[in-house]
C-alpha cells in the first residue's frame, strides 16, 4: 500500500475495499467501490441537508461499477487492454451461464452528497420513544443503515439502547403504509384533505370539539401547532398519553414541587442510589442517559458508589445493583416509608409510627445511613405509578438535600407528560358523543388501554376518527381516515428532552411511500399555506430558540450549525421558583399515617408485577425482528413474554419453563408460560408488558399475550402491581426461545469480580503467563484487541443489536432460536450466583475473543479461518466448506454457522427476503450464504475504512480512529477497541489494570479481548 | 494361501512329539474340492431365495430413505438436522466414526490374521473384507453430506489450483482423515478383489458363454493357475497384507485424532488412538458375528462357517471389548487424577447428566455385554451372539454418540450448555447408511463368491492331511516356493 502515489484515491479505495471484500458471496455493486473522504479533521464529516427536499435518496442501485470501470480504463496499458478485451469476448461468450443478474440504474441526476461507496453522517433525533436522545445517522448511497449516538449531545453522550438501534430497521418495514386511507380504503391526500376540512367547515370554529391524543410530544415545535389548534378552536382538547404511565410521578412532582414535570435526575452526582422499582438502565426514563450517568458514577477511581435495588422482578437494573433486595410490590410503600421514618428521624423529627416492612431492619438501617451520610449525594428514585409513593420519594429526596444537587428542578425532564385522568375523562366525552372529531397521534390505545373494548366503542361514537398511525394496528384498523406519518428518520423535527435542551431531526432519506409528517397534515387542515412543517420548524426555531443563544447573531448560521451538530443547548429560559411543599415535617407524618392506617395488603393471592422490557418496552417496535430476537438482558428469552414465577413458587405449582399457566386476576384471566426466574418475588409473578400485538406486522402479530387488559386503574392513574391474583397449571407447555439455559458458572472462573477493598490490598493482580506450546507469532504493523469493563456494562443488549445493524448478522426466527441458533456476533452471557431466592447476577459480552492461538484455525481442513498479521482472527466465507470443527473447538462457543440460507428465502422473512428489507444491509459487509460458518470480525470494515482515511489523509492511524459497532453504541463506554501495539492506546492502558483478566486463558489460546472485573460493593449492616 | 501345494506330504520325522492334540478343523463335513465350489457359487448362480428377498426389500428401502434425506439435506441445508451453536457435530460424525470402525475388522483378519497364519480366517476373510469396503463406503458419505457447502468439499484435496498459496490446512486432523480412508479405502479395495482373481477365474470357467463370461473372465485378469501364477500371487498377498497392517492402527488413530487433537474436555485426551483402534475392532468384529450368522443361515453354509468360527470371534470381542472398558476406567482415572475442572466436570456430566442414559447404555453394551462370553456355552449359543453382535453394535455408536455429543453440549462456558435432539432427518439418514451397507452386502454375496472358495480348498486338504506341524509344514512349503 506504501508506494501508492498519493492522488490516485480512487484507485487506491478501491483496492482496499475489494481486499476487504474478497470474501463477499453476494457483492452489490457500492461494495465494489469505497471511495473514502478526506478526512475533514475530527472524524465525521457532518453536513446540512438543505437541499434534502429534492434529495433523490431511494433509488439505492448507483451505477458505480461503471464509475470505477471508467477511471480504471484511463490507466490501462496494452498488455490490460489486451487482457481485458479476451476477457470481455470470454465473458461475452460466457453470459449465457451466468447466474440471474440484476441491474443496477444509474442516478438520472447526480447529487453531489452522494459518492457511491462513501457514507455520510447527519444528525437527528431518535423517534422510538420519547426518551429522544440524539442520534448521528449513517447514510451510505442515500439510505440510512446504521444509527450512532451524537457525541456532541451533553445528555446523551455517544451510547444508543438497543431500541433506537433497531429503529433504522423499522423504517424498512413491510407493514407500513403507502398511501392515507379514507374508510379503510386507500386515498389520495387530497381526497382525505378535502374529506377533513368539509367536516371541519361543518362546524362553528368555536364549537367544534376536536381532540388530539398524543403520546409525550417533546418536539417543541409541534406543541406549537397544537398551541395553534387551541387558538383556533377553543374547544380543541390535547390529551397526552404514555402507553407507560409516568403520571403519578408527574402529579408527585406537582404536588411536591409544584411544576407537573419530572425532575432532571443525576445519576453521576450520587454516591447512593435506591431505587424503588424503577429499571433506570433498561427502561425507565431515559435509560441511554441514566446508563451513561451511572457508569460515570461507578468509574473505580471515583470511589464508591453504592447501588440499592428494591424490586418484585428481576430487572436489568437489578442485576447490576449492589444491594437488592426482593419486595412485593404491595410493600414497596411500607418500604419506602420506612426508610423515609428512619431518615426522617435522623432529620430531628421525633415521635413518627414505626412501620413494620418485610425487610430485615439491619439492612433498612443501614441503607438509611448510607443515605444520611451522603445526604446532597444520593438519589432514591421510584418507578412504581403510584402517588403516595412518589410522593415519599420526593420527601425523602428533600429530607436528604438532594433537591438541586441529584435532583434538578431548574431544568426538569420533559420525555413523559401523559396524564392518565385526562384520558379517562377523554373517553367520558367520546362516550357521551361530546366529541366531534378526534385525531390519534404515536398511541395504540386498542391495544394497550386497559379497557380495550371500552376506548374502540367510545371512538366509534365519534363522527371523524383520524389516525396518524405508520401502519394499520390495531387502533388504526379502527378509524375513519388514517394519514401515515413518516418514520422519524424520514422527517423534519426538534425535541426538547430536557428544558432547555434541544436536538433538531433532519431527514435521511426522501420519504419512501407517500406518507406525510403528522404535523404536515396538522398543518394543512388549519389552512396554512402552504403547509410545510420544515418552514413552520424553521420559523419556530427563529423566534423561539435562536433568541435564546446569545452567541450567535445570525439565524442562517445558527440553524446551519444546530443541523449540522444536532443539538443546541439553550440558555436557560426562567429560573423556576421552586415551590416546595409548605410543611415537610406534617408532610412526612401524614405519609406515615397513611401507610401505618392503610390496611395491611391482602396475602392471599399472588401478585402481578407488570413491567417494561428491555427489548420490546411497550410494544411500539414489536414488528421489528431485531427486538423480537433480543434476548431478555436477565431471562435470556426472545420471541415472547412470559410469567416469571420465583423457584419456590414453581415448586408448589409444580411448573417449569415453558409450562402453561393460567393468570387470574379481577379483570379476567390469560394464558402464557411460565418461566422460572431466581430472585423474583416469591408470591409475585411478572409479566412483560408490548407483546401480543395483533395488528403490528407479521414478524410482531401474535407474540406472545397482551397483558395491559389487565392493567388497573386506581382513581384514573394506572396501577401495573396487581393483587389478589390466580394461578394455575393447564397441563400444556411449550419451548420457551432462550439463548442460554445454565444460569450458573458451575464453580469455574469465567466472570470476576473484586471489591474496592481487595484492589487495594493487593498491588497487581495479572493472570500469570502459562507455558504454551505454540510458537509466539509475529506481530505485524498493529495488534488490535479489545478491553471490556464489565464494571460498565450493564447487560443492556444495545451493542447485540448494533453488532447486527452493522454486520448484516440475519434474524432466524422462533424456531431456529428455540433449536440454540441465534447468529448473533456478540451476545450477553448472564451468570446468577449465590442463592436462588435472591441471586447476584452478572453479564459478561462475550463475542470472538480473536486468540492468536485460536484453536479454530488449526483445525479447518481449508485455511478458511486464519489469524491476520494484525491480530485479527478471520473467517473467509468464499473459502469455507462448513465442516463446524471450528465451532466445535471453539472454547468461547462464539462461531455461528449458517444451517440454512437465511437472506432471501422466503421462509426467513425477516429482513433479508424483501429489497425493502435489504435496503438496511450494510454494503460493506458481505451476506453470508448457507452452509458458512460466520463470526465476529472486530468490524474489519471499520479497521479498513480508518486505515484508507488515515492513509488519504497522510497521517498515522490515531488511537479511537476505529470504534467497533458494539463500542460506539455502549452508553457506559464498557467496551474500548485498539491497538495493542501501542502501549499509549486506551486499550493497553486498560490492559494494565489490575481488575484484568482473560476468560479461559489458561487453556493458551491467547485471546486479544481481556475483561476487566467487575466491582462489587457491600453494605455494611450492624 | 501359505497352504499352497498341500499335496505333498510333510516329512513325518520332523513332527514334534509334544504334538497331543489334533489341529482344529475348521470346515464341518470332508466336503470334495468339487463340492465346495458347488455349495459356494450356488447362491451365485440360481436364483435368490425367499429369506434373500426378505433381507433384501427392507434394506433397499432403508437406502432408498437414505437417498430422499440427503437429497433433501442437500436442498435445505443440514439445518435439517438437530445440530445447533454448541453441538455442531452429531449423528453424522457418529456414524462415520461407527462405520470406519466397523470396517476395521476386515482387514484385521485378511492382514493380520493371515500373518499370524490363522487358519479359521479363511471362511470368513472375504466377507469381512467385501464388509470392510462398504462400511468405508458409509462412512466416506458422511464427510461429504455433513458439510455446509456439499459442492465445495473438492477444497479439502490438495488439489493443484489458481488461488496462489491457498493450500489445505495440514494441521487439520481432518485433512488427515482424507489420507487416511481414501488410502484405506484403495488398499482394501485392492486386497479383497486381489484375493478373489482365483475364485473369479473359478467362476469365468463355469460359466456359459455369454456376457457373464465376459465379464469374469475380463475380472480374472487372466488367471490360468500355473505354479508361477501361484507363486506371484503369493508374494503379492503377503506385500499387500504387509502394507495393510499398519493401516489397521493407523486408520482409526487418525480418526480419533479428529477429537484428540482438540481443546475440547472429554475429547482432549492421549488415550484416544488405541482406545479408538480396540473399540473399532470390537464393533468391526461384532459386525462380521452377525453378518456371518445372517448368511450361514440364509445361504446355508453352516459346514463352511462352523460354530468354531464363531467361537474364535466371540473370544476376540471378549479381548477387545475388556481393553476397551479399560480405556472407558482409565478415562475417568485420568479426568479425576489430572484436577481439571473442565475435564472433570465433563465425566461427571457423562455419568449424571441429560445424556447418562446413553453412557449406561454403552456401558451395558461394551462394558457388560462382552465378559458373558468367557463361558463356553455362551459362546456356542447362536441365537445369544448374535444378540451380543447386535448389542456391540449399539454399544459402539453410542460409544461414539457419547463422545461426541456429551462433550460438545456442555463444553467450556455454560452459558452455551446446549442440547442437542435428533431431528426425523438425523434418524433417518443413520437408518439409510444401514440400507446402503446391507444392500451392497446382499448384492455383494449375490454375485460374488463370499466364502474364498480357494483358500477353502486348500485349508480342507490340509486338514486332510492332519498336519500336526502347520508352522514347519509352511515353512517348508515357503522355502519351495521360493525356490520355484
């Protein structure tokens, strides 16, 4: 590669990329070319996308074999032009056999944005849920394949979840709609247009009652067109609601604070974390954010932290706490009480009741003086919808001066607003025919509304029903005009998820169907002309938050640098006078006798627990099959919810996995397996809540049971911990689909783990180096490896996904997971330890740990898989026969062979069978056909992409120049790649730790991907 | 074939005066040279009887069932099959592992027994070396159907080719395995139609005209019976039971190393080339006890295949069925004895875990089974061996399926403990390897002499004589022919 001359970049990318791509079974023509940018400096190249709204994206096939054939003929010399004019006569006398082609349409008009082989990264706004972190998008010849986190973002630093991974995937899919519907009939937009604004005009502007349900809306700018709404109609009525309900919280916050919103929590700025039921690193909230926060928090050399876990199930945040303690939830409330007399007690209030709690008192002295002593420092945090609960969180955040320090009020989260009363009262209205019209906005109430049947018989009272609905689900099936709304990565948007901070959504590609923003449509049925939401954004940033930055005095350049960054972070608007509650000392008794008078819960009966998953959260993504096949961070179940029953309970009922139960409870009974879960509640069983969908897609519809029927509501707030519950066996039973079925080490060293205590007692603490009979190798120009610290990880999956975004990793499907063939590159083993009631848990991403005495390559009869000078170990598809010795000898189990061909087969209908679908592959790395065995490659297209730009760029290779897809999506940065070779990288620095280890490396195998321990801290009880 | 000649008469004054009892008679009845070709090539020229047919149906079905699986393993991908991520070989690496050992008794006795100058071997040698070739042919099947991509598998020769420096991985105890069945596989081939040219000039003289005689006396490569013929065929016999000897070990040590060579606990072990050498003559023996007992009762040869053959073979699975329960103890010595957590475990899990009834099973089979014959009334009872040859066999694919399966379903890291569950295809195919080998078989004594009618011939005549010497008799004889 050296003696190229510097100028020839084409030439030279192109080299490179088919030496990377030698191994391609299936080439799609961009993989011919990789032409690749000079480097602009600090990495991406970011870019405004003005002139998206003519942006030809969509048409993927770009003529770009022609482009490097062409330049190419430039260079040739006779003895080439003699070469390949036999070869063209060969070629031409061979098309007869050749295999079906397909062709490739060249661009009628070019685009300068796009060059074919080159990726070009733009900032926008994550749409999966109302978290809305901020994401850099990566587009490669004009469609978007691969979502990042924005590092420029203070909230959400460069980590995404596994959900907003697999949302690029959503926007390939099959199920969403093409065209508007009018009466369950597609339309033209004009049509419906005409249709809305005739029974609009119908009406009185100042009688007309029309509502709008949303979910949160934290775009700014559509608030605004509600706002316009409201002045238009003055009886217009927004209702906003969660499919999770954060109400409670909201009112808590109300009632405390005096500002329905919820609290900005800081996680980083504790020093004791209890959490009461709330799953901060998996779901709850803004787990991107708490995720990255909390491991900031956790970094050894930050000293101890110390994290209480109070839950019924067993969640992903639970397995990570120091402390968990295992309450019902029916007395999570006399918990928290508790802890709030004892704190309280310590705060000079005297005389308060003693409430009796199912905790030892040792261990709630102890988390009480924990708290006390880092009062200022320390955060308890609920996630149980429940108003006098939260309320005694925030009590017991004021008692330990914890307002303003862990929890902000001045800038306060605005990622859930839903009310769960207005809702109740919107269904009163719709029932009593009080509505005239009604439009549906990012929820599914028939589907995840408790009384189902209650809010589908209330909107047929309506005379115009709307839906803004990307798909016919099971609420829009049931409206009169459905007027799909792009997928986010579509459209123009803003967000605010925290006050005063703002992320701006660019569009990525032009729309692929004819659907149109839900605020376009808002817009267009007020009569503004025209109506475009880009310009209405534009104006509203103009007079809303452009005045707000100081710095800037041009608007064109402020707007240019908030697209091209992402994220703009106002300066605060108004300090909020804090209104806190009047007497907090009446505050706290009168808690305290309401729980001390509240009748001691019911202990008959079992009770339900129902809960978010991480996967699948509350069922919006249910037809994405990258979530579908995300294995539970604790259950390590896919494809299906299930009831999770303590080991003790399944003993008396006599179940075991996969056995069908029956679930009773006051609001009707349903049928689902059953899943022995350690450390669950022994009298609670939990159940996942977004499963069932019905009307979702054909990888979602009928995956397992819809449990929100069975959501209670407790005057209008939702209540997800039911008592007073059944269960029974049916007799029948089926396979749950689980990726891993041991759930302990069985006494081996695999996972470590230490303490603060132990690392500084013990100097260095490096496994020693064992005598090995293979022959050292040779180490050529770097050595990559891998450092992962499992005292960041929290086993939250995101990186399993964004391995199989950026890798073309294939979904298998139900079966094929339930026969243990998921193909997953890097997965998350899971180790419970200690007792089975209540269990440690650990999680351990373990993917090709690339040895350099790997025992896989000895082994293959055809050179198929072989060690890289660079350290690498690499598997060539075109040269593997499948014999599976490689897999067989693999000590980590991390090879995956291809049992059938799983991309283009119609019995696979994931994403590979439809050219919708394929559209999210990545051009850089080849689709693997039947019968080859695949694995992880530490993202060698990204190695190889860093070495060209670095080569183009006529500068050595910098450390963090390459990120592998799994240590770009990390929210807690567990996962550092780099050069070994170099004892500055961060990788060799980390290697040094005296937390390091390597799983199995007394077999010899040498792998270059070393863990470092895990921490564990001890509450200390008297 | 060291009886060569037997006409003469050894000189009486060199018989040994310890001489007491008579040597064993190997062939029932004084059967006339004339008739011994009768009885012999009588399945070969009439045609087949019922109890043929009624082996013979079952069997073509059985390969017929063999053929639809492949076939369809080859459209889908053997995802078919009930491998998954953590137990990637099976059914398939079972049976080719059962099938070569099963081969490996054919050139036991063809090679080594006719070093060792066992006479009871020439009854049964060419239907354990016509057993040998089509247990390799089996086997042989499995490496090419268990791969992913079935129309790369040419990779795995080192053939000349364009791709540079590309070159098989002669590290691989696979590519190994490739050398050593195709040169068993050629060497058998060799030794067992070699051995037969006398007998197929027999047949090319009893035949009519016709193509039949074409095709024998194309066959017989010329064979017309002359002294020096003889004396040539002689030599050659010896060379080529010389160069296969070896193979006897080598073969199935090269196999075990399949399994030796690797990381994985339960197959990482220096015990495996003998251990693999002895089980695979013990289920070989087992396989040529019941195929035997099959056909002296179909083809009604039980004066040509006696009751002392059977006995003869019973003793030698008494042997190696006892080495091979020691290597079984010996085994789990060493995984207690070495401290290795994984090595350990893995023992544990064969006696305790999902899987144990397939290791209680193989022991009953290997273990149990083969110390009933050290009675003599055992060991006359056809009916109780040929319930042994069939538990042997059983044994011995479990032996392999416990091997194989058990250490791979829960190797290293627990979490990717895995089972493994045979899916309608697996069985199938192992069902249809069966009705390849039994169809061949019955082809094979259709039209081919199964007993080496020569070889016969000659044992008679010497027994004729009651050569109380047979060891000095040959040395005499070798010294004529040499000197012919």
């Amino acid at each position: 590669m050296d003696n190229h001359q510097p100028g020839s970049q084409t030439q030279l990318g192109c080299k490179k990329a088919t030496a990377a791509q030698a191994s391609a079974s299936i080439v799609s023509p961009q993989q011919l070319v990789q032409i690749t940018q000079p480097s602009s400096g600090d990495g991406l190249d970011w870019k405004t996308l003005e002139q998206l709204r003519s942006f030809p994206g969509g048409q993927v096939e770009l003529s770009s074999r022609a482009v490097t054939t062409t330049e190419k003929l430039a260079q040739t010399s006779r003895r080439d032009f003699l070469a390949m004019m036999g070869f063209t006569m060969a070629a031409a006398g061979l098309a007869g056999c050749r295999a079906p082609v397909q062709n490739a349409l060249p661009l009628l008009t070019g685009s300068d944005d796009i060059i074919p082989g080159v990726a070009n990264y733009y900032a926008t706004t994550c749409g999966g849920c109302s978290s809305s972190c901020s994401l850099v998008v990566k587009q490669r010849d004009g469609r978007p394949i691969k979502i990042e986190g924005n590092t420029g973002s203070t909230i959400f630093g460069g980590g995404t979840c596994a959900t907003g991974q697999a949302t690029v995937l959503s926007l390939y899919d099959d199920a969403r709609l093409r065209e508007p519907m009018w009466m369950g009939k597609p339309a033209y937009w004009e049509d419906v247009d005409r249709q809305v604004l005739q029974f609009l005009h119908r009406y009185e502007p100042r009688d007309l009652r029309i509502a709008l349900l949303t979910s949160t809306l934290t775009s700014p700018s559509t608030r605004a067109i509600v706002a316009d709404w409201q002045q238009r109609y003055p009886k217009f009525k927004h209702v906003s609601w969660d499919s999770i309900s954060y109400s409670a919280l909201l009112d808590a916050s109300y009632k405390s604070f005096g500002q329905r919103a919820i609290p900005h929590y800081r996680f980083d700025k504790a020093r004791v974390i209890v959490a009461l039921d709330a799953d901060f690193l998996g779901t709850w909230l803004s787990p991107v954010e708490f995720a990255r926060q909390y491991a900031k928090a956790r970094k050894t050399e930050a000293g101890r932290v110390l994290h209480v876990q109070i839950e019924p199930g067993f969640s992903v945040t639970g397995s990570n706490a120091d402390v968990r303690l295992v309450v019902a939830s029916s007395q999570m409330m006399p918990v928290a009480a508790a802890l709030l007399a004892r704190v309280a007690i310590k705060a000079g209030y005297l005389n308060l009741p003693d409430i009796s709690t199912p905790v030892d008192v040792r261990q709630l002295d102890a988390i009480a003086d924990e708290l006390w002593k880092h009062r200022g420092e320390s955060l308890v945090v609920s996630g149980v919808n429940d108003l006098l609960l939260q309320t005694t969180v925030n009590t017991l955040n004021l008692l330990l001066r914890n307002i303003d320090q862990t929890v902000e009020l001045n800038s306060p989260s605005l990622q859930r607003s839903g009310t769960d009363v207005a809702m109740h009262n919107l269904i009163g209205e719709m029932e009593r025919g009080d509505i005239h019209a009604i439009m549906l906005y990012g929820v599914n109430p028939a589907y995840d509304f408790p009384d189902q049947e209650r809010f589908v018989a209330a909107l047929k009272q309506v005379p115009l029903s709307i839906s803004f609905s990307d798909r016919l689900d099971e609420t829009s099936s049931q409206v009169h005009a459905i007027c799909p709304d792009h997928h986010f990565l579509e459209s123009w948007g803003d967000a605010e998820p925290v006050e005063s901070h703002f992320s701006l959504s660019q569009p990525l590609i032009a729309p692929l169907f004819g659907t149109r923003a839900a605020q376009d449509s808002l817009l267009a049925w007020l009569d503004v002309l025209p109506p475009s939401y880009y310009s209405y954004l534009r104006e509203f940033w103009r007079k809303n938050v452009f005045p707000r930055h100081k710095e800037r005095l041009d608007f064109e350049a402020f707007w240019e640098q908030s697209l091209r960054d992402g994220v703009s972070v106002a300066s605060s608007s108004v300090t909020r006078p804090t209104r806190v509650h009047e007497d907090w000392k009446s505050a706290v008794r009168t808690i305290l006798e309401n729980v001390e008078k509240s009748p001691s819960p019911m202990r008959e009966g079992y009770e339900l627990h129902l809960y978010e998953s991480v996967a699948m959260r509350e069922g919006k993504h249910a037809n994405n099959p990258w979530l579908q096949e995300l294995p539970d961070p604790v259950s390590k179940i896919t494809w299906g919810n299930y009831a999770a029953v303590a080991p003790a309970l399944a003993k008396n009922l006599g179940v075991r996995d996969g056995d069908i139960v029956r679930v009773k409870s006051k609001r009707g009974q349903l049928e689902l397996p059953a899943f022995v879960q350690p450390g669950q509640e022994p009298r609670t069983i939990s159940i996942a809540l977004g499963y069932g969908r019905t009307h979702a897609g054909k990888a979602g519809n009928n995956v397992g049971v819809n449990v929100s029927p069975l959501v209670e509501s407790m005057d209008g707030t939702r209540s997800y911990a039911l008592q007073q519950i059944g269960i029974e066996k049916t007799g029948r039973s089926q396979r749950l689909a689980s990726t891993q079925s041991d759930m302990s080490m069985e006494g081996r060293p695999l996972v470590l783990e230490t303490t603060l205590q132990e690392m500084a007692d013990t100097e260095h603490n490096d496994q020693e180096d064992l005598p090995n009979v293979w022959a050292e190798r040779l180490i050529g120009e770097h050595s990559w490896g891998m450092a992962i610290d499992l005292n960041a990880c929290t086993g939250c999956s995101a990186c399993v996904v964004a391995c199989q975004a950026e890798n073309n990793v294939p979904v298998v499907g139900v079966s094929e997971v339930t026969r243990n063939r998921i193909m997953h590159w890097v997965r998350l083993d899971r180790y419970y330890a200690g007792s089975e009631d209540n269990p440690r848990s650990i999680h351990q991403p373990m993917m090709c740990q690339h040895c350099q005495h790997a025992p896989c390559e000895t082994v293959c009869p055809v050179l198929a898989t072989t060690t890289s000078s660079e350290g690498l170990n690499q598997q060539v598809y075109n040269r593997c026969i499948g014999t599976r010795y490689c897999a067989n000898n693999c000590p980590y189990k991390v090879r995956r062979f291809n049992w059938f061909q799983y991309s283009q087969n119609p019995e696979y209908d994931y994403t590979m069978e439809s050219d919708l679908g394929r559209m999210v592959l990545n051009p850089d790395v080849a689709v693997r056909s039947r019968g080859v065995i695949e694995k992880c490659s530490m993202c060698i297209q990204r190695i190889q992409l860093a070495k060209n730009m670095a080569l183009q760029g006529r500068r050595n290779l910098a450390d963090g120049d390459i990120q592998t897809a799994c240590q770009q999506v990390c929210p807690t940065q567990a996962i550092t790649f780099g050069d070994l070779k170099n004892p500055e990288s961060r990788v060799s620095k980390m290697l040094r730790d005296q937390r390091r280890f390597q799983v199995l490396a007394e077999l010899g195998v040498k792998p270059n991907v070393s863990y470092l321990k895990k921490i564990r801290n001890t509450l200390e009880t008297t | 074939m060291s009886t060569l000649g037997i006409t003469q008469e050894p000189p009486q004054s060199k018989r040994t005066a310890l001489q007491v009892l008579p040597p064993p008679r190997w062939i029932d009845g004084k059967p006339s040279v004339q008739r011994v070709t009768e009885e012999i090539v009588r399945p070969l020229e009439q045609w087949p009887g019922k109890e043929w047919w009624m082996c013979f149906a079952p069997s073509a079905g059985a390969l017929a069932l063999f053929l639809i699986a492949v076939n369809y393993t080859f459209m889908k991908g053997i995802g078919l099959w009930g491998l998954n991520n953590s137990v990637g070989w099976a059914f398939a690496i079972t049976n080719f592992v059962f099938w070569v050992g099963i081969g490996h008794a054919g050139t036991l006795i063809s090679a080594i027994l006719l070093l060792f100058r066992q006479q009871w071997r020439t009854s049964i040698n060419r239907s354990a070396e016509a057993m040998t070739i089509f247990a390799v042919i089996c086997a042989a099947q499995f490496p090419l159907i268990h791969v992913g991509r079935p129309w790369m598998v040419f990779f795995i020769f080192p053939y000349p080719n364009q791709r540079g420096p590309l070159w098989v991985n002669f590290r691989s105890p696979l590519v190994w395995d490739v050398f050593a069945i195709n040169t068993y596989f050629i060497i058998s081939l060799v030794f067992w139609y070699l051995g037969m040219i006398p007998d197929l000039a027999s047949l090319r003289d009893r035949a009519g005209t016709g193509i039949r005689k074409k095709i024998f006396r194309i066959l017989s490569l010329g064979w017309n019976g002359s002294h020096r013929t003889w004396s040539r065929y002689e030599i050659v016999s010896l060379v080529l039971a010389g160069l296969a000897t070896p193979l006897v070990l080598s073969v199935h040590s090269v196999v075990s190393m399949d399994f030796a060579t690797s990381v994985v606990p339960g197959w990482h072990t220096t015990i495996f080339p003998p251990y693999f050498v002895a089980g695979a003559i013990y289920s070989g023996f087992g396989m040529v006890l019941m195929l035997l007992i099959i056909t002296r009762s179909t083809m009604n040869l039980q004066s040509y295949i006696t009751m002392r053959h059977l006995d003869m073979m019973a003793k030698v699975l008494l042997l190696t069925g006892s080495i091979v329960s020691y290597a079984y103890a010996t085994e789990f010595f060493a995984a207690w004895y070495t401290g290795n957590l994984y090595e350990r475990y893995h023992f544990i899990n064969r006696a305790t875990g999902p899987y144990a009834w397939c290791f209680y099973l193989m022991v009953l089979c290997n273990v149990i089974t083969p110390q009933t014959l050290w009675f003599k009334k055992t060991r006359s009872s056809v009916a109780f061996l040929f319930l042994v040859s069939i538990l042997v066999n059983i044994g011995m694919w479990f032996e392999r399926f416990v091997i194989i399966v058990v250490s791979l379903h829960r190797a290293f890291l627990p979490s990717s403990w895995n089972m493994f569950k045979p899916t309608i295809w697996d069985v199938s195919i192992l069902i249809g390897s069966f009705g390849l080998f039994f169809t061949c078989f019955l082809v094979f004594i259709r039209v081919l002499p199964m007993i080496a009618m020569w070889e016969v011939k000659a044992a008679i005549a010497q027994e004729g004589h009651q050569a109380a010497s047979t060891h000095h008799a040959d040395r005499e004889l070798r010294k004529e022919v040499v000197n012919a």
